[in-house]
C-alpha cells in the first residue's frame, strides 16, 4: 500500500491568471519581527487586486503571532499554517521556525510533560506528516515518534477523544479527529501506513468512520479528503455523493459558504450565515474537489477561483465569520490556508517557487 500522497500536487491547469511566480520584495517575517496582523474584520476592504505575497505574509504573521503570545498550538492557525505553508517556499524562515516548534512539542514538551490532550497527539502528527511529504518526501524522525505515539491513543473503537469547546468545525467531536489520523496515516511518507502497527490502526480507523458517518458534510468531506491518501475509507458511490452535495452549494458568485456545510449552533444566540460565501468554504471546497478528481478545468472549478482572486482582503487573509461567536474569527486563518491549497491545486505557474 502506498500513501497516496505522490499525487497531492500533481495537477492539471485551470485557466485562471495568476502571479505566483511574483518576486517578493517584502521582509521575510520570522520570530523576531513578527507583526501582529490585526484582527479578523469582516468589514476589511478588499484588496485591488490578488497578492500571494499578502497571503503568505499574512499567514506567517498570524502562526508566529500565535507562537510568541500564546506559546501553543493550535488548528485554527499554526497548524493550518504547516499544511498550507507547503504551497510557497517552505523553507523560508517563517515555516522553518513553526515547523521547529512542532518538533519541540514532542522533543521537549511531550517528554518532560507529554502532551495536553490525545488531540494534540493527532493534530501534530497529521500536520507534521503532510508538512514532511510535501516538502522532503521522507519521514521525519519526530513525524514518525508522533504518529507511533497517535496509534496509542487510538481507541478499542478506532476513534479518539477530542477536544470539545463548541468551536466548529474543528473542535466539536471525536469524528474530526478521526478524520485527521486518517490524513496523517494517509499522507506519511517512507510507507508508514504498511507497519504492523499502522495497519491495525488504520483497520480499526476504517470501521469506526464507517460505523460513524460524518455528522455534517464538512465532516464527509474531510472523509474524502482522506480517502483520497488512505484508500477504502469510502466506496465509490458515497464519494459521488459527496462531491455532489458540494457542488449544489456552491452559490451563484462562484463560492461556498462554510456555515452551508453543517447545522451548528451559534454560541451568541444569532443566525448563521448561510448566504454568503467565504474563504474557508470556498477554499476547503475547491481542495477536496479536486482532491476528490475534478479536473481543473472544470467551469465551476474556475469559477471558484475567480472568486477567490476577487474577495481576498487588503491584508492578504480571505475572512470567514466564526461559527461560534462574532468575536475573533479566528477560523479565517484556517480558511486562509485552504485559500492557498486549493489555488495551489489550479495554479499554472509554480506557487511555490523560491522569492527572488
């Protein structure tokens, strides 16, 4: 069995116009100099035009903020931010210092205290296995003492207990996790899924997300999302299904709106959103079609893309509302990441080549 993984950026082109090979005249963010980048408004004007180098810079800015102030991980931004940092140049200092930290937590922090939650153990170890096959295409020494330690927390079931703080998408239920060990598992390089540990693993991981359908379609999405690196999670015709039910939400400006994609309920008694579209939604939607194999050329695909070039802020972030509370919105940073990964995928220049 391979990961799958070989083919995460092997894709076709769209026909979209696209800058990615724009030099960046700016400073390269690292720890030292790190600006905060300001709270996530949804009444930030919109930038004139579409700037990776906003993106990127505004995605390091927002994970190192992170990092100096709060001293934790967390997947609504450094951990996005070890996903999505693998679109530009990931050896930059910015990615090489969030990438250290996570290391760290399993050097140091995991051996001196372990870790916080079995959460922690899952989420570090997805982040650091895609990071490790998109960037060396080997496993990493800590990658693999993570993901050893995340099959021992795997229940007798096949799921995990997760952190459950009412903050959907990602902290709400056990079945997000499972999907992320899924990833992980998937996405390692160096054939780690082909273990004896791994595959006991991934047989108990399989039955519980079959016995445990996904609770939302965001939730069925990330299923397919990980079948696409750890095959028989699905069968072919609830792939269909679900490619199909995104598509029908996909709204009449070309985008998706993450608050379509479940039923959950607002911690400050007001309505979700469900008329506009926003970075996350229209960024996670893009990256799991066309993980899912929709070609790059197809019109709503493009169309996708067009509203992404057209709706990122002036700041370089692309804003979602939380769906918890109009306070932080700090969801905008994971819908940031997806932003880039799924332009990633449609690109035709290199989004990842070096700044000059």
């Amino acid at each position: 069995m391979t990961s799958g993984y070989g083919q995460l950026f092997a894709t076709g082109i769209c026909f979209v116009a696209m800058s990615f090979g724009t030099a960046f005249a700016a400073e390269r963010v690292t720890l030292s100099n790190v600006a905060d980048p300001g709270e996530n408004r949804r009444d930030e004007p919109l930038a004139d035009s579409f700037s990776l180098e906003k993106a990127v810079t505004f995605m390091d800015s927002a994970a190192l903020t992170w990092q100096k102030q709060r001293q934790c991980f967390t997947c609504h931004t450094n951990y996005a931010h070890l996903y999505a940092r693998t679109a530009a140049d990931a050896s930059e200092p910015a990615a090489l210092e969030v990438r250290k930290y996570a290391e760290d937590l399993i050097a140091k922090r995991w051996e001196e205290n372990g870790p916080r939650w079995d959460a922690e153990v899952v989420a570090t170890g997805a982040a650091l296995a895609f990071n490790d096959a998109a960037t060396t295409g080997h496993l990493h020494p800590l990658t693999r003492k993570a993901l050893d330690r995340l099959l021992t927390v795997q229940r007798d079931d096949g799921g995990f207990t997760w952190i459950k703080c009412n903050w959907p998408p990602m902290e709400i239920d056990d079945h997000y996790g499972a999907t992320l060990a899924a990833i992980a598992l998937g996405a390692a390089p160096d054939n780690y899924a082909v273990t004896d540990e791994a595959q006991r693993g991934i047989v108990k991981l399989r039955n519980y997300l079959k016995n445990n359908p996904g609770p939302t379609l965001h939730h069925r999405a990330m299923v397919l999302w990980g079948d696409s690196l750890l095959a028989g999670l699905l069968s072919a015709e609830d792939k269909q299904t679900i490619v199909d039910d995104i598509w029908r939400l996909q709204k009449t400006d070309g985008g998706w709106g993450l608050a379509t994609m479940g039923d959950w309920k607002r911690g400050d008694d007001t309505a979700q959103d469900l008329d506009s579209s926003d970075g996350y939604g229209t960024g996670f939607s893009l990256y799991i079609l066309r993980r899912s194999g929709v070609p790059a050329t197809d019109p709503r695909i493009q169309k996708g893309v067009d509203w992404l070039k057209k709706n990122q802020r002036q700041s370089g972030r692309w804003f979602t509302r939380s769906l918890f509370k109009d306070n932080k919105h700090y969801i905008t940073h994971a819908g940031t990441a997806f932003a880039l990964m799924a332009l990633r995928e449609c690109e035709v220049a290199d989004i990842s080549r070096k700044r000059d």
